[in-house]
C-alpha cells in the first residue's frame, strides 16, 4: 500500500540517523500533562536502537517564533523519553550549533540525542535550504516519523530530504496504512462522520469523500449551513451564507453518487451559545425541520444520536472528525459521546482524526475500542482531502 521506504528498508547499523519525530506535548507549568505523543515515537526509536543506530531526534514544540525561549525547550521530552526508553538521552544546547555538531558527532552506537526545538530557527518554517542542509550534515539518514506535522513543508519535515537518504517511521507507516487502507479499500459499508463548526474548513475533505463512501453523516456547527440548504429554517444556528450554494451542490453529488447524507432530524437548541462554554445552560430539543428564529443549533437531538449510532453499527469501516456539538459544555456533548459510544462499541475498522474528537474518544476512555486514533488533526484532515502530505511525498520510493 505504502509506496514510500521505511526503517526496515534501509541499512541503519552504524550510521546516524536523524529522526523527525511529534514531540510538540501539551505542557503545564513546565510538566508534561499527556506523553502519547513521546510513546507514539518509541517504535521507531527502539528499531533503530535495536538495529545499533545513532540516533539523533529533533522535533517542535509550541510557537517560539524563530528565537531561543527556555519555556519551549525539549528538556521535559529529553527526560520523559529517556523513563520511557530506560536509557540515557542527552540534549543538545542547540538545534544546528557547535553543541549539537559536537554532541552528533560524539554518538556512539545505540547512543540517542535529542536537538534543541526546530522552531528557535525561523528557517524551520520557511523551509530554508541553507538550515536543511546545515540540519542534514549532522546525520547520514533521515527518518521522518511526525504525522502531525507531515502536512507541512518545513526544512525538518520536508527539505532535509533533499539531502539525505529519506524513509518513514513506524508511526507515518501506521497512519498512512491504516487511513489509506480505508480511503482507496475500504470494507463496506463505509461510513465517514464529519462534525465540527465551519463548513468552511472541511470543504475539500466532504467533496472527496462523497466519492468514496457508502454514507456521510454531518452533524455540529457544519450541519446547519446543509439544513439550511435544505430550505429549512435554523434560527440563530451557525451558518455560513457564502457556503450555501456548495452545501446544495453537495446534497446534488451525494444523491447522484447514491450516498446516502445523513444529517440531524433534531436538535439541542439554547437561546444563545454559552457563555463562558462550560455554563449551565437552559436547552430543548426541537425538530430539524422546526427550529425557532431565536434558537440556536448547539448539539444534535436524541433521534439523531440514535440514526447515526445505527449507522455506525450497520458499518465495516468508519472514519469520525469533529464534534457533533458544543462538547465542551456538558450539556450539549451528548451527540460527540453517542458517536464515541457507538465507535467504541463497532466491530468494524474504526478510525478517529486527530484534534477533538480523539480528545473526546480518550477522555471517555475509550481509546483501546478505537481501531485507530491519529496523531495528526491537520494532517489528518489533509489525508482525508486526499492532498499528498509533503512530509511523506518527500521520502524515497520503495
Ligand atoms: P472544529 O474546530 O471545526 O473541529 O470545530 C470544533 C468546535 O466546533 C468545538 O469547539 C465545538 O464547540 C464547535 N461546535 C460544534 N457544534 C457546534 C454548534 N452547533 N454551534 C457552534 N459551535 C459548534
């Protein structure tokens, strides 16, 4: 499936490798508050110690803008990755400096480094050919293993590989199969649920999937811009006036292609959005078709929880992104925990994008019932457009 070399097809023993891995955790009062990111890398990282690499690692973290800033250094990653791995990892001073060129060139054998934060180098974005280099010189191979940031062309994701043998990691290899695997041969009836507020930022990924997939479900703030497409009225729900002629367009597509669009037959209206998000709210639950002009759409209803719960069940393969609704207010995450719920308890291949519905999916804890969480919101999205990530159309081909 994957056409791209990975670890495995290529001679590390030896030699160093210069691996790009998402290490860019949310951090509190310099503590590490969530390390999937730093588990998701160790596979890599293991093969290559396995296989006596030199290892050396660099990633982002947060947006230092181009400048050195304490608060973004990597030290809290060096010393959680070195827990995980149980075995020293030094952190360079610097991400292409003497310290770095120095500490490289001392590795030994199954030795790791990990490099300062690839964004203290305003180069890092601008995907300057100078740093690239400068960032190529300290290995002999470059591993690209950050799916989260894969949809970027930046010098550490991207144009390193202009000057080194270029393969993927363990992690790249797993979301590429496992998403690639659904998008281009999916086992159907395949099913893909699209939440989230704008209709605006999913406007490429619903048109190409409306050519892959049995059904399309839409709920959240998106939903209302399509009812209102519908001819329906939806009071003071969000909407988008410049989109309404492509939702009509869509709804054409999906009933040329034969797929079936589900979107809500009822919904959780508020007499405005909370305020702050996480209020107490006053809510009702009105039909689709007859929500008040003073009502405003912010979950969808029980009926509608239960039409795209059996959806879910009646599906080999599902792929969810966005929330079904205000999810951060108790009171309208009922819609975002039924679809995490019927997910959880599917047989089929369920796949969840990155971003906020794999926070919801984990703080319900049911991460282990999902076939796959990726590592990836905007990168996700972008596979899912079917747009060609620069970080993997950058690596070698087998
Ligand atoms: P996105 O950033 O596009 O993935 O959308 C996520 C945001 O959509 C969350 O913060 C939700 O609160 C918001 N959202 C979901 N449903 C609605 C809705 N019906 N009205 C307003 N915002 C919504």
């Amino acid at each position: 499936m994957l056409t791209k070399k990975s670890v495995e097809d290529i001679n590390v023993t030896g030699k160093k490798v210069l691996v790009r891995c998402d290490f860019n955790v949310p951090m509190e009062d310099g503590r590490i508050t969530d390390d999937n990111r730093i588990v998701g890398a160790l596979p890599t990282i293991k093969y290559l110690l396995a296989h006596n690499a030199r290892v050396i690692l660099c990633s982002h973290m947060g947006r230092p803008k181009g400048e050195f800033n304490p608060k973004y250094s990597l030290a809290p990653v060096a010393k959680r990755l070195s827990e995980l791995l149980g075995k020293e990892v030094t952190l360079a001073a610097d991400v292409v400096g003497p310290d770095a060129q120095a500490k490289a060139a001392a590795l030994k054998d199954g030795e790791v480094l990990l490099l300062e934060n690839v964004r203290f180098h305003k180069e890092e974005e601008k995907n300057d050919p100078a740093f690239a280099k400068q960032l190529a010189s300290l290995a002999e191979i470059y591993v690209n293993d950050a799916f989260g940031t894969a949809h970027r062309a930046h010098a550490s994701t991207a144009g390193v590989a202009d000057y080194l043998p270029a393969v993927c990691g363990y992690l790249i290899q797993k979301e590429i199969s496992i998403m690639g695997g659904a998008l281009n041969n999916p086992t159907r009836p395949f099913v893909a649920i699209l939440g989230g507020a704008k209709v605006a930022d999913k406007l490429k990924v619903i048109e190409n999937l409306l050519t892959k997939v049995d059904t399309l479900i839409i709920g959240g703030g998106m939903a209302y811009t399509f009812l209102a497409a519908q001819g329906k009225g939806i009071g003071t729900s969000l909407y988008d006036a410049e989109k309404l002629d492509y939702c009509k367009d869509m709804l054409k597509k999906a009933d040329e292609k034969g797929v079936k669009l589900l979107l809500p037959v009822d919904t959780v209206v508020a007499a405005s959005f909370p305020d702050p998000i996480d209020a107490h709210i006053e809510t009702e639950v009105v039909c689709s078709d007859s929500i008040p002009a003073d009502k405003m759409g912010l979950d969808i209803g029980p009926k509608t929880r239960e039409l795209f719960a059996e959806a879910v069940k009646a599906a080999k393969t599902v792929i969810w992104n966005g929330p079904m609704g205000v999810f951060e207010n108790d009171e309208l995450a009922k819609g975002t925990i039924a679809v995490a719920q019927a997910l959880a308890d599917s047989d089929a291949t369920t796949i969840v994008g990155g971003g906020d519905s794999a926070a919801a999916v984990e703080k319900l804890g049911f991460a282990d019932k999902i076939t796959h969480i990726s590592t990836g919101g905007g990168a996700s999205l972008e596979f899912l457009e079917g747009l060609e990530l620069p970080g993997i159309a950058c690596l070698n081909d087998k």
